[in-house]
C-alpha cells in the first residue's frame, strides 16, 4: 500500500499556497499591489517562468468517466486558471471570470436580468454600455433608469424592491464624473438586499480602485484596456466575492462559449505584469497635461487638478487620478481641427494603451447614443478626450500645442501661446 501523500510545507513548516500564491510570504501581510501584479507561482511541470499556453481545444481523459481538470476549453483551460486565479488576488476577489471583451462581461452579467426586473445606472455612460442596455429595454423588459449617479439621492428616489441591479462608473465615461460607491451600495443594499451592485472599474483598473472593498458585488473591467496595456488583445473581466454569485455567472460563460481563448489569457497575464510601471508614467503625462490646459483656459475634466468639483471624493476612494481627460474647447469646428492636427496622439477609441489618443467621443465613441439624448445629459458636442500614453510628456505637450494652434484654438503671441480665454476662429 503507498504512502499518503503529504502536503508541501515550507522551510519554516508552513503549507505551501496554491497556485498563484495568494498574497502573503508568511501570513502576517499582504504583499503590495506592485509585488502582486509581476507574482506568481504555476504548477507547471518544467517549471517555466512563464505559464505556458495550453493551446488546446480539448483534453484527453484517463477513463469514459471523465473526472479530469479539463475536459473542453470552452469550460475551463490551464491558462485561462491561472489568468483567473491571478486577477482574483490583484482585483480582492475570490474568483474571477475572463472572457471575450469587456462588453461580453457585461452581457453575461445582464444575463442575471429577468424581464420586468429594474436597473439604475448613470447619465454618462460609455457608449457600448448604454446601447446594451437599450437593447434589453427594448427586447427584453427590462426597466433602465439613466440618473445622475454622482448624485446618490437621484439614485435612492428610483431604487425600489423592483431594483435587479445598479449598474455605476466612476470616473464615468467622457465626462470624468465621480460616483461614491460606498454611499450609493449602503443605500442600495438597504433597499433590496438582493440588488447588486455592479461597478465598472475599466477606467481606474485594479491598480487604482477596489470596488469590491467599498460595498460592490460584481466589479468588471475592459481587460483591452490598462490591464493588457498594448491593445492587442481584446478581454473582459468579471470579479466577485460571493462563490455562488460567481458560479452563476460561470454557467452563461460556458453554455455560451465567450471564455477568453488560451493564447489571449497569456497575452493578458503578460500585460498585467506591467500595470503599474506603465500607469505610473500615463498618470504623471495625464497631470501634467490637464495642468497645460486648464492654464490655458480650457474647462478640463480629470480628478487629478484640484479644480475637479469632486477631487475629494474620488480621492477618498482610489490611489490615483488615472490616466484619461476630457476638455472643452467651446466650438465643435476648432476640436474637429483639434483632433485632426494631432500627431502624436492617434485618432482612435479606447484607451489605456501605451500609445496616446484622441478622440471626439460625440463623433466616435458615445456616438451611438443620439443627439437628443446627449443633449438631455449635458454632453458637450465639443469635448475632447485625451488617453494618455508613456511617451516623453514634453513631445505630447509639443504636439498638442501645435495643434491647438493650427486649430486656431488659441492665441499665439510673441512669448508663445497666451494663456487664457481661446481665440475666436
């Protein structure tokens, strides 16, 4: 008869964690987050210092009965656990779900929803978001309320036993608007103790905020963003601390087949590694860059400058400022220019990349919401939305400044560019 197996211990005689390692060296503390983003320890047979990509679509078992780990990538890959287990830890959940993009772990969140159920969310959402969210109010009978959620008493006088979910960013998405999460999931929760309350958390990034510490019970993020950094995978994570909830949202995950595939689970463990080096550099250009503006007269959007009506509030919360601003130019033609003009910064949507963008969001991102609709939620037609990137901050100033003038957006005088109100075109 063999010999029980016997844990791994230690060299002090301590269990050996799991894979990943969950957080702590010897159990007296956490590991900082930056330690915990690059971390982790695999199972892997060669010990490679990299998790392998198990590219494999289906698993060989060793009986007709199954029982193997894995059995079928679309329910559940060695790569994608890891990824899994790795997010968990940096992301204060107990399980985490990644799958195809970031809109794909909102629908399969949405697929909670039962017709007739309620859902609070805010007036300045991200366009994708909102055009879901239209969709299942159109077809499937759900009730959508869009209030001011930087407001948390416009959001108790809509919450009721009938509310399924309130749905939050913050900072939301372009109008860099500040949503107190504790105050509005108490509120919530006293409501309905079964609402949930679901923050999407792509902006911040695990880095900067932790939804599921201030009171959220689902968090999800655009992995395409700041977690993969480099735009060059498409992700989306869902993170949860209630087992049950998670196992929920697991099942349209496999019943559907949106899991993230073997090779972009890799793709995005190796981005996460470099989170923080690379916010560190977007969240030092972003400041520097909002400051450049706003001495020039524009009315700029980033909870980093101290002029933001809610700096406090959205500092109460997260360890940082982020990376995206928006500013206004007054005069939808000179931010056309603007735009245009640029050179360093790419014309594109998204952000969180390493590279720096620019954009119009009434013209790109948010352009799927209609004009009445922008209007009524006080979405200037003009705003600009800069995603800063890790190039030299002085090139990206450069670059702006030029554009700025080649727009005629402000005045040239012979000590430069004059501070102040914009020129007229």
């Amino acid at each position: 008869m063999s010999a029980p197996l016997r844990k791994a211990i230690d060299a002090e005689g301590h269990d050996l964690p799991p894979s990943p390692a969950p957080s702590s060296p010897h159990g007296a503390r956490r590991y900082n987050i930056a330690t915990e983003l690059v971390y982790t320890e695999s199972n892997d047979q060669y010990n490679a210092s990299s998790v392998p990509i198990y590219q494999s679509a289906t698993f060989k078992q060793a009986s007709h009965e199954g029982g193997g780990e894995y059995d079928y990538t679309r329910s559940g890959n060695p790569t994608r656990t890891h990824l899994e287990r790795h997010l968990a830890k940096i992301m204060s959940a107990q399980r985490a779900l990644v799958v195809s993009s970031g809109m794909a772990a909102l629908d399969v969140i949405t697929r909670l929803l039962r017709p007739g159920d309620e859902v609070v969310t805010g007036d300045d959402l991200y366009g994708g978001t909102n055009r879901l969210l239209k969709y299942l109010s159109t077809h499937g009978g759900i009730i959508v309320h869009h209030v001011d959620t930087t407001n948390p008493d416009k959001v108790k006088e809509v919450l009721s036993d009938k509310t399924a979910m309130v749905l939050l960013e913050t900072p939301t998405n372009p109008l860099i608007k500040i949503v107190d999460i504790p105050t509005i999931a108490n509120a919530t929760h006293e409501v309905n103790a079964n609402a949930l309350v679901i923050v999407d958390n792509t902006m911040m990034s695990p880095l900067l905020l932790s939804p599921l510490e201030l009171g959220a019970d689902i968090v999800y993020e655009s992995g395409t963003k700041y977690l993969s950094g480099h735009h060059d995978v498409m992700a989306g994570v869902i993170a949860v601390n209630d087992l049950s909830l998670g196992e929920r949202l697991f099942f349209p995950i496999n019943a559907s087949g949106c899991g993230l595939s073997p090779f972009d689970s890799w793709l995005l463990m190796r981005g996460v590694k470099t989170l923080k080096v690379r916010m560190d550099q977007q969240q030092s250009n972003a400041q520097r860059i909002a400051e450049f503006l706003e001495g020039l007269g524009f009315k700029v959007r980033y909870p980093g400058l101290k002029s933001h009506p809610q700096y406090d509030l959205h500092h109460s919360m997260s360890r940082g400022s982020g990376a995206v601003l928006s500013f206004e130019t007054g005069d939808v033609t000179k931010s056309e220019r603007i735009v245009a003009n640029a050179k360093l910064w790419a014309i594109s949507v998204s952000f969180g990349c390493v590279n720096s963008l620019i954009s119009l969001p009434c013209r790109m991102s948010h352009a799927s919401i209609d004009a009445k609709t922008r209007a009524e939620r006080a979405m200037p037609e003009d705003l600009i939305r800069l995603c800063v990137g890790i190039e030299d901050v002085d090139d990206l100033i450069d670059d702006l400044r030029r554009a700025l003038v080649q727009a005629g957006a402000v005045n040239v005088t012979m000590d430069g560019i004059e501070a102040g109100t914009p020129q007229s075109a």
